[in-house]
C-alpha cells in the first residue's frame, strides 16, 4: 500500500475527469476453486478498487458521490466464526481511515444509495465487470442484464481509468522494478535447471516457486515448453530433448505490480547454427525497439519497424522474398510473427485489459485493425507517452499448421518461400520480451539486473 495521500490524490482527480455522478468501484470477492470454503489463494483484488482504494480485502466495494463530495468504503464486517478460520482484520471503519476515506458503511448501503440515484436519474459509473459474482450484484443494484453490462458500462469513468493508470508514478515504477527484479531470479532458475531428461513441469514449477516465495505468486500461467510456436504453451509432461528451444514466459506480481519477461534457451546448453540464425533476428528486432521508441511515437510504428526489420533479415535466409514494404502490408511477416510487439504492462500484466483494449491500447487517433491476420492481436498502438511501461516482445515462429494452411490457399506467396519454410517445421519458436518504460528522452527496460538473453550469456550461465 501507497501512502494514504497517494489514494486521496487519486480519488480527486478522478472525480476532477468524471465530472459528475455517482461512482462505484467494485472490489472482488473470494473465488472458489470446488466449493465455497475452498477460494483460489492468494486473494487477487481488482486492480482498478487497488488503484484508488488501495484495500486488499475481500467484499468491499469504493463508492465516489461526486455531486456531494462523499466517498464511503462499503463493506460488511468480518463476524466471530470468520475470525476463528482467518484470524482478526481491521473493521471496515478502519480500513477506510487508512486511506483517507471519511465514511464506511455496510453492504445494504449499497442498495439503499444505488436506489437513490437511480430516482434522482442521477448517473451511475461503473466499470465493465469480469467476474460472475460481480456481474449479479450489478445485475440486482442496477437491473442490467449481464449481457448488457459492458456496454452499459460509464465511458467518462472507463477513459478516465485508462488516462490515469497509463502514466505510472514514480513509486508505481519502482515497484515494478522490483517485480523485475523477481522476474530475473525466475528465469535465471529456468536457464541453469534447463538440460536433457528434465520434463517441462519440473521447470515449470521451480519458476511457479520462486513467485510464490519472493513475491505475491505469478502475474499470468507460466509458460513453459520446447513447443515455443504455441503463444501460450503450458508445461507439460515431457522430457526436455536435446537440439530443441526450450522457451519461457514467465512473471510476477509484487506490491501490486506485474513482471513479464520471456526467454528462449537451447536445451543441450549449445543453439545450433540454425537456431542461431534465427536467434540473432529477433535479438535484433528486440534491441531495435530501444532506437525507436520514445514519447510521441506511435508504438503500432514501432511494432510495424519491427516487422520491416525482421522481413529484411528473413529474405537473407532466403524464407521471404520481395519488396518489404509491400510484403508488411499485406501481413506476410504474420506467417512468422502473428501477435503484436506488446502491450501496457503495470497492475494487470496486460493493464486494464478488462476495460477493452481499443480504450488501453488504442485511442481516437490510433484505431485496431481488426481485419488482418496478426495485426489483429496488437494490443498497443496508440502514441507513448513519459511514463508509459509496455512490452517489448518480438518473436519467430514456425507453426505447421499455419504453414500448411497459408501453403495451400497461396496466401501471400508471392512474399514466402514455402518450399524453404518447409524445412522448419520442426523449428519451434523463439519470443524475448521485457519491460519498457518510456522516459522522457527515450525508453529503458526495467529491473536492475538483465535476464541473459545475448548467446554468449545465454549459454554461459547454462554452463556453470
């Protein structure tokens, strides 16, 4: 938790963009893994309640009268047979003291004030739930179907979200340093525990324990597998091979904030000529993102300079062909890399994306492209500001089914030299990613100690 000024601040500006109405911010409730005494742990609050009430109970719900100049924590108190199970916690009258809030009050207040309002036809701003439970509630106070509750939901309140939470504090970023930081001791295990015999879940589940116990856990599945052309491949059963990539995507969250690292290792300790060749392109493409991005700069720019980059490199091995310009407008790159550069990292590993990417990552001057393969899954695009964290996530990837697919309809085959592509199939894929805090001049990653990711350091740290 923040200083309680931190939070004071916070509510008011956000007051100060809404403008009027009545805000309710919704913290989460216990999630349970088989039945109700058994809750996913530990307790993960919304990230937007964090933000502004900086509480990490559960059941607890912010309310902002903007009209009126009130804010109330809600929330009932924990009873006697809770505090036997879980231990004693502040009321929630404290609670509500400890970040600057004047009033609390119990759940029915809720209801009582809701109602009010609704006589009143006063407006009320919610966020766009995710959660069933949450979507129920809303449901009984409002009348809002669950179907019609994301575009129901308070647009003033959704922009005012996203400007806000885009720029990071000072403290915000040093907090994710030191999720960073984590993220580091997670990877480097993986790199040194990385040989043949060693299954995938074994990996997995050393990087899943150094979450847990230098941090609040993962902030997303950790992915782990010799199959690095699957985006989200979870760890199995089976053995690390020798002459494979083993890649791992991987990260924390600490005092609130996320990490998001990736990094492709040989199995054998040693890349391959061949690996190397493909390696030393999306090495490349991830240190180019440092010569490029800054403030004012559109990141979707930054995302196609490094599809231009790659396409360059791809055409020396002989596996594209043709004017790059052209064969990044039509998306050939796509074959090799179907997702975008990255996305906003903070709270959420991917920030906010429960209030709709085009509000987070897209703005009235930058839209999606929803149409084609591939720049449909960026995430980022609009113009960074000082402040901002993302991604920088390159990646080249052979997956078969897509080769075979683009093969036979003839799919930008006038950019792809499939008879060549065709040997790799058996490739796999290979992704490096970290954080990136655009400065005022330029941008930087985060953490103070970089996860080795050039070969050299790759493979001398396997080494020892």
């Amino acid at each position: 938790m923040f200083s309680k000024e931190t939070y004071v601040g916070r509510r008011a500006e956000l007051k100060r963009l809404v403008g009027k109405g009545l805000i309710v911010l919704f913290g989460n409730n216990e999630a349970p893994k088989n039945y109700p005494a058994n809750a996913y742990f530990p307790f993960r609050q919304d990230s937007s309640f964090v933000y502004y009430f900086g509480q990490h109970r559960d059941g607890l719900v912010g309310v902002i009268d903007i009209d009126n100049d009130r804010e109330t924590l809600v929330g009932d108190d924990i009873d006697i047979e809770d505090i036997v199970w879980y231990g004693s916690v502040d009321c929630v009258a404290d609670l509500a003291a400890q970040v600057g809030v004047s009033h609390s009050a119990p759940m029915s207040y809720l209801r009582q004030v809701c109602s009010d309002c609704i006589a009143a036809n006063r407006t009320i701003h919610f966020l766009p739930p995710y959660r069933h439970d949450t979507k129920i509630q809303l449901m009984d106070l409002l009348g809002i179907h669950p179907n019609e509750q994301k575009a129901r939901a308070s647009m003033d309140l959704i922009m005012a979200v996203v400007q806000m939470r885009s720029t990071k504090e000072p403290q915000e970023i040093e907090a994710i340093e030191r999720a960073c930081d984590v993220g580091y001791e997670m990877h480097t295990t993986a790199q040194r525990l990385i040989r043949p015999g060693v299954t995938e879940r074994f990996i997995g589940g050393q990087v899943d324990g150094i979450a847990n116990s230098l941090a609040n856990g993962n902030s997303f599945a950790t992915i782990f597998s010799q199959h690095g052309e699957i985006m989200h491949g979870c760890p199995s059963d089976a053995q690390l091979q020798e002459g494979r990539l083993a890649l791992c995507d991987a990260g924390c969250e600490l005092d609130d904030y996320c990490s998001d690292h990736t990094r492709t290792m040989p199995v054998g300790g040693k890349y391959t000529q061949r690996q190397l060749e493909i390696y030393s392109i999306v090495e490349e493409c991830h240190d180019y993102v440092l010569d490029v991005a800054r403030p004012g700069v559109k990141y979707m720019d930054v995302h196609f300079a490094v599809c231009r980059r790659m396409t360059e490199r791809l055409k020396e091995l002989g596996l594209m062909r043709g004017d790059t310009d052209e064969a990044v407008r039509a998306g050939a790159h796509a074959m090799f890399l179907p997702h975008g550069l990255g996305h906003m990292m903070g709270m959420d590993v991917h920030d906010m994306e429960n209030l709709d990417q085009r509000y987070v990552g897209f703005d009235a001057e930058t839209r999606p492209n929803l149409e084609q393969f591939g720049t449909n899954c960026l995430r980022m695009g609009r113009r960074l500001q000082e402040g901002f964290v993302v991604t920088d996530e390159p990646g080249i990837y052979f997956i078969p089914a897509l080769i075979d697919d683009w093969r036979a309809s003839g799919h930008c085959k006038e950019f792809l030299c499939f008879d060549k592509i065709e040997a790799y199939k058996d490739f796999g894929g290979i992704r490096i990613e970290d954080d990136l805090l655009i400065t005022k001049d330029g941008c930087r990653f985060l953490g103070s100690k970089r996860i080795p990711y050039h070969p050299k350091d790759v493979e001398e740290l396997m080494g020892n």
